[in-house]
C-alpha cells in the first residue's frame, strides 16, 4: 500500500495486477488499484476533480484530468473516509502512477470556506508479478 498525507487527509492507495483481463503476448498489461481517502482534518471537504499522471516502462507519460472520480464528487466530514476502484491498462510490463486531487473546504462560516487546494495522491507502481520493473 502506498500513502500521503495533505492538509490531515490521507490517500491510501493498493495497486492490483489483473492477469485475466492482461495479455503479455499482446503487450496489454492491465492494472485495478483500489483507493481510500479518509478525512483527519477537523473540517468538511469535498473531491471536486483528479488529475493523473501515468508513466510506463518505456518512460511515455500520459496525463489524464477530469471531475470527480468514478462519476462522484465524495463529500466528506470529519472523521468520514470514502473508498473507489479504478482501472490502467499499459502496454509495459510495469508503470508507475501520481497524481493529486482538488478538494474544496466546506468549513462553514469560514474565511476559507469554498477555497480549493490539493492533495497529493502517492506516487505507486504498477508491476507486473514475476517481472522486474524497468522505468527509464
């Protein structure tokens, strides 16, 4: 497992090697990775939007950035944790993924309250089991 900690709010993040769903002899290389995000902090925040940077072995990046994850935009209390699964497919063997999400402060009465700022989501590798991860 892999995690950071911004402004009190943790990402935790596990990476799965789906070997049904991967086909080595045709250089399809598939991935699920689950995703916790729990609240330390003593306001409320909601996800409003991720951004993803994915790297694979041969060192080709791709940026992915939208709204929410999976279709939502989590709102979460203090105290609260919200988890998703999600999914990469790569042409390598192995990979690497980082990436941050934008939340926004919904303390109430807050000079801060609506602001956005990110958190950083934990760099982690996608490695095939049995193979020796190569990045460039």
């Amino acid at each position: 497992m892999y995690r950071a900690v911004t402004h009190n709010i943790e990402v935790i993040v596990e990476p799965f090697y789906l070997e049904e769903q991967s086909s080595p002899d045709e250089q399809r290389f598939v991935w699920a990775y689950r995703v916790t995000i729990i609240n330390h902090s003593d306001i409320a925040v909601q996800l409003r939007s991720r951004s993803w940077k994915i790297t694979d072995a041969n060192g080709r990046t791709e940026e992915v950035h939208g709204p929410g994850v999976v279709g939502e935009e989590p709102f979460l209390k203090p105290g609260d944790s919200y988890q998703y699964s999600s999914g990469c497919p790569l042409t390598t063997s192995s990979g690497m993924m980082s990436g941050s999400y934008m939340m926004q402060n919904h303390e109430a009465g807050s000079t801060d309250e609506g602001k956005l700022f990110p958190i950083t989501i934990p760099a982690f590798s996608l490695d095939m089991p049995g193979y020796k991860p190569v990045l460039n």
